[in-house]
C-alpha cells in the first residue's frame, strides 16, 4: 500500500504538473484569443471606415458626374450662343456694309447733283475735264496748293518775326 500510496503521489504531482502546464497554456491561449478579438474588432472598424468611405468616395463621385452633366448642358448651351452670336455678327457686317455703301453712293450723288448745278446755273462745263487737283481757290484765284502752302509758310514767318 505504501508502494501504491507512493505510486499515486508521484501520479498526483504529475497530473498537477501537467494541470499547471495546461493552465499556463490555457493562459497563453485567452490572451491570444484577446488579441485575437481586438483585432477582429480593429479590422471591424476599419471595414466599416472604409465602407463609410467608399460610400462617401460613391456621393462625391456622383456629384462630379452631376457637375460634369451641368458643365456639358452649360458648354453647349455657351456654344449655341456662340454660334447665334456669329450669326448676328454676319447679319450686322452685312447691314453695316450695305449702309456704308450706302451712304458713300448718297455721298457721290450730292457731288453729282453740286456739278450739275454748277453746270447750270454758271455755265461751268464738267465735262471737258479740265479740273485740275492739285489746284484750290485762294485768295479768290485758282491757284497749285504748293504756292498756297509756300504763302502760308511765309505769313507765319513774317507774323513771327514781327512778335
């Protein structure tokens, strides 16, 4: 008996030596398995971060879409405008240059209608054209704009000599 008392005190402390081992172990395993849950509680949050992100990423990307649809509706709408403009642009060439037109051939009539009267009433034949353009009245005579010019040029002279 003593042999199986001995036997069972070695058997015991075995057992609690293994109890101790399997205790450290269990030890090592719940702190492993802590860390194990904070990480799966730390990727949670990241996970929902990111789906928090990634919806945010899906608003902002529809509102630029929604921007890029304003800024195409608004660039074409720039363009008809543009293109209505050049129209009117053409339009008003083309009015300015009937009008100018116009108004020189208005103009041309007036001196027509001045030389037929100067034909009529003084007796001036316009037809001969012995008009002369580099001639000018002056000084009641008719006379070449160079001697009007030289005249000139000796009056001022004179005018500041005499000051």
């Amino acid at each position: 008996m003593k042999t199986e008392l001995a036997e069972a005190h070695e058997k015991i402390k075995s057992l609690t030596l293994q109890v101790e081992e399997m205790n450290v172990l269990n030890a090592q395993r719940e702190s492993k398995k802590e860390n194990l849950k904070s990480k799966i509680t730390e990727l949670n949050s990241e996970r929902l971060k990111s789906d928090e992100e990634r919806k945010q990423l899906q608003i902002d990307n529809n509102q630029l879409k929604e921007k890029m649809l304003e800024l195409s509706n608004g660039k074409e709408i720039d363009n008809n405008t543009i293109k209505l403009m050049e129209k009117e642009i053409g339009q008003l060439k083309t009015s300015v240059a009937e009008v100018e037109s116009f108004v020189i051939e208005q103009h041309k009539l007036g001196f027509d209608k001045a030389l037929q009267q100067a034909k009529y009433f003084y007796k001036i034949p316009i037809d001969e054209r012995n008009f002369d353009m580099k001639k000018d009245f002056y000084k009641g005579e008719l006379v070449t704009i160079n001697e009007i010019l030289e005249e000139e040029d000796d009056d001022a002279t004179n005018i500041n000599i005499m000051n």
